[in-house]
C-alpha cells in the first residue's frame, strides 16, 4: 500500500492506495501508473463526488488533481446499505496517471504548425491514433501546407507532436477544412490518422453527410443541369451563342473525376469554428 494525495470534493485529501500492474500508453508509449483506492461519503455529497468522478473519465476529462502527479478515472463502483443510519456510501476507485495531450507544436512532412484547438484520441475501436487541431498559415507555410493536403502522392508523413511525444507517428491527412481569415491567410481544421497498412472503409468517407440534404441536393444538381442543358440549346437555336461556342460550353459541363486541387474548394468553410 501506498498514500496518494487527491483533491476532492473541496479539498486535498489522503488515501491508502494499492499499487496495480502500470499500463502502456496508447499515445505516448510510457507506463502510467496505476492504483485502486477505497473511499467513504456521506449520502448527501454521493451527487457531488459522482460529478467530479465522471468529469474525471477518460483522457479528454478534468482529472482528479494530485501531489505531482493527477489522475483520470478508470473504473468506478459504489455501494450503499438501504436504510442504514448514518447514509454512507462506499466508493472503489481505479485510477490512472493522467497525461495532459496538447502539443506545441505539429510537424508533418517537414512543416512545422503551431496548433490552436487540440485534441488527440485512440480511435472506438483502439487500433489508431487521431489528432484533430486548428492553425493559421500564410505565405511560404501556407503554400507549402497546401502542396502536402492537395498532393497525396505521398500518402503517409513522419508526424511528430512536440510536447506529447517526440517519436514519429505515421499519419495521413483526413479531413482538412479551411477558411480565408484574411487575403493569403488561412484558418485550418486539420485531422491526421495513423492508420496506415489498414484497409479503409470507403464508406466512412461519407459518414459526415447526412440525409435528407444529401438526396435533395442531389435532385437539385440533376434539375439544375438538365435547365442548363435545354437553356444552350435555345441559345444556340436563337443565335445567341455559335455552335463552336455552345460545343464549347458543353464540352465544360461533361462531369469529369476531380483533381485534388479541384476537390479541396469542397472543403472550404465560412465558419471554421462550427466544425470544431
């Protein structure tokens, strides 16, 4: 047994704790330390420790604040005796030593970017690592961000997260999301997935669109083309337009596989905010 120190419910306290097997972390590599720890309330304050336990789970919580080191909740259980006088309830803790997760820095295929907004996370399934941040680019740094999400010939990069973990990840670029702050400046929400060697699932391509609005707007770009098709035929029936200048804007219309560079105007947005 050992003695953590923990502030709860108001206040720094002590607790015996029993030392468990340390776990690998899933970001950074390190073995977290772990401990199992049992603790008594009053039933009038079970409703307040609830909270800050729940606040307290997983990686993306408030963790628990200790001497040197704090702690996220793993496992949490309680009981109780109906009736019983005093109400006391008995709580089984498993703690974990929390990490803090924010980068100062992300460097993927040589760039530097100096993130905003920062959240990593292993991925439901826990097979991979994702890193969503927000950065702002202008000029060279912004040319040169451009070059690696437009040209994925080099699918994979070396990403290194400064401040998490100095050790290399192999990522690719997700969903990049953009906006023009100013001319030549640019908001970006960036995602990077290290899931490289694992076959893709097309179909989560497409889980961000949501129907309805996906076969109404489809209907309305077939509507659209097909007006745009009788309007150049009347135009060119009235003399408006030459059939070598109709032909031509026909030959402009022919749906066509988009290039990268004609792909990423998709994922430009006038609020970068509202994807956080």
């Amino acid at each position: 047994m050992t003695t953590i120190s923990i502030h709860l419910l108001g206040d720094t306290r002590e607790f015996q704790a029993e030392e468990l097997a340390p776990v690998e972390s899933a970001h950074t590599g390190r073995l977290l330390r772990r401990v199992a720890v049992e603790l008594r309330v009053s039933g009038e304050r079970r409703e307040e420790l609830d909270a800050e336990l729940k606040a307290a789970t997983g990686t993306d919580g408030r963790p628990l604040r200790g001497a040197g080191l704090n702690w996220s909740v793993s496992d949490s259980r309680y009981s109780y005796t109906v009736g019983a006088q005093p109400d006391v309830s008995t709580y089984q803790l498993e703690l974990q030593e929390w990490e803090d997760l924010r980068s100062s820095a992300v460097e993927v295929g040589g760039l530097a970017l100096t993130p905003g907004a920062y959240r990593e996370w292993i991925d439901d399934g826990g097979e991979y690592l994702v890193l969503t941040f927000v950065t702002e680019t202008a000029g060279e740094q912004g040319q040169r961000l451009e070059e690696l999400v437009v040209d994925r010939s080099e699918r994979y990069f070396d990403v290194i997260r400064r401040g998490v973990s100095d050790t290399p990840v192999r990522m690719r670029f997700g969903r990049c999301l953009w906006q023009e702050t100013a001319p030549g400046t640019k908001r970006h929400n960036l995602t990077l997935v290290a899931d490289e060697g694992r076959e893709q699932s097309k179909s989560h391509s497409f889980a961000l669109l949501k129907e309805p609005q996906l076969s109404r707007t489809t209907e309305a770009v077939v509507a659209t083309a097909q007006a745009f098709a009788v309007l150049l035929d009347e135009l060119e029936v009235q003399g408006v337009l030459s059939k070598e200048a109709a032909d031509k804007v026909r030959a402009a219309a022919v749906p066509h596989e988009l290039t990268a560079r004609e792909s990423r105007q998709f994922s430009r947005t006038f609020d970068l905010d509202a994807w956080d």
